[in-house]
C-alpha cells in the first residue's frame, strides 16, 4: 500500500538549518509530483511548495522563498526539503503529499514531522 | 495570491443532521478545488477532487459542487465520524492557498 513517512523533524534555533525527508513506498515514486505542507499548533493548512515528477520545476509559497529547498531522488523515492535561516515561525508539523494532476489533489499525505523552532 | 474564504469557521451539528460548508475564491479557478478531511492529530484525507468528484473509498453522504468561485462540501447525513475540521485547497495556481477551515462538533 502506499506509504510516506517523513523525518528530521525537531528542535532547532532560529537561523540555523534542517533537512526534512520523505520516503515514499507503494506506488510509482517518479510520476507524482510531490508537495510540502505544513500547519502551525492549532492552525490552519499552508501550501509550502512543490516539486514537478522531474524535479525540473519547484514553486514556493513567499514566506520561505530563499530560504526553503525542495528536491527529490527518484532513484531512491525520496523527497526532501532543506530549511535554511529557520523562523520562529516555521514551528509547525510538516507533510510530504502527493499529486498525481492538478486537478486531482493530494490523494496521499505522510504522518507529518514536527519541526520546532526556539531558542 | 487566490484567497480562499470558507464559512463557517465552525458549527455544531448532530447525528443525521445535514451539514452543508461553503468555500468562496478570490477569483475564478474553474473546478480546481479540493475539500479535505482532518481529525485531530492525523494528517488530512482527500474527500472531493475536482470540486465535485468523490475520492475513492470516500462515503457517498459526501458531495461536492460549484465552480468558478463559489463551491459548497454537503454531508447528506452527519455520522459520528464525521466530526472533524474540513479545508478547502485551490489547485487553478500556485501558492495553492487552502480555506482557514470548518470545524463540525457535536451539538
């Protein structure tokens, strides 16, 4: 059955770094475009950023321009998203889902991984 | 940015009740919308793609319509496991901005 399961979630200081993971399991890796999303303690959902079925293309929400990466290894059916220059604000659970069109949704989500931010 | 506005924010329903959220967009997106379901502590699960197509294994109470702006999540007949919060997401462009959500409690 399909399966993702993120990681590197934890505690970090404001300004420095972490690299979240997504491994994906179940289905045909390579032919969904994958997307981050994540949502504050007690919030709302908010769009992150995606990454296309290649990883030729990424498109990210403003908040985290410049300082969010997302990428991808196909070869090892996993996503990443390298968070640089963290916020407070970036204090929040973090999920990898899938997509397999546009108008299709996210059909699949991982558990989530929280990531804090304090000092 | 689209902006997605959802109301209510919240509503108490009971058992058997039919429960109707709406979801409005800032500007056309044409059926590019998505209604998701989240209980607490899990992450959300697609219910509606394609603002009126039901995911599969998503009970039939569920229903989805609208286009263009204006779009409308209907629960037929509210189950107990159906209280949960419930966000719209638009997928016409990106950032693919979600509603604020609605939460269902128990009356």
């Amino acid at each position: 059955q399909v399966q993702l399961v993120e990681s590197g979630g934890g505690v970090v200081q404001p300004g420095r770094s972490l690299r979240l993971s997504c491994a994906a399991s179940g289905f045909t890796f390579s032919t969904y475009a994958m997307h981050w999303v994540r949502q504050a303690p007690g919030k709302g959902l908010e769009w992150v950023g995606v990454i296309s079925i290649d990883g030729s293309n990424k498109y990210y929400t403003d908040s985290v321009t410049g300082r969010f990466t997302i990428s991808r290894d196909n070869s090892k059916n996993t996503l990443f998203l390298q968070m640089n220059s963290l916020r407070a604000e970036d204090t929040a659970v973090y999920y990898c889902a899938t997509e397999v069109g546009r108008q299709l949704g996210h059909d699949y989500w991982g558990q989530g991984t929280l990531v804090t931010v304090s000092s | 940015d689209i902006q997605m506005t959802q109301s209510p924010s919240s509503l108490s329903a009971s058992v058997g009740d039919r429960v109707t959220i709406t979801c409005r967009a800032s500007q056309s997106i044409g059926t590019y919308l998505n209604w998701y379901q989240q209980k607490p502590g899990k992450a959300p699960k697609l219910l509606i793609y394609a603002a009126s197509r039901l995911q599969s294994g998503v009970p039939s109470r569920f229903s989805g319509s609208g286009s263009e702006t204006d779009f409308t999540l209907t629960i037929s007949s509210l189950q107990p496991e159906d209280f949960a919060t419930y966000f719209c997401q638009q997928s016409y462009r990106t950032p693919r901005t979600f509603g604020q959500g609605t939460k269902v409690e128990i009356k």
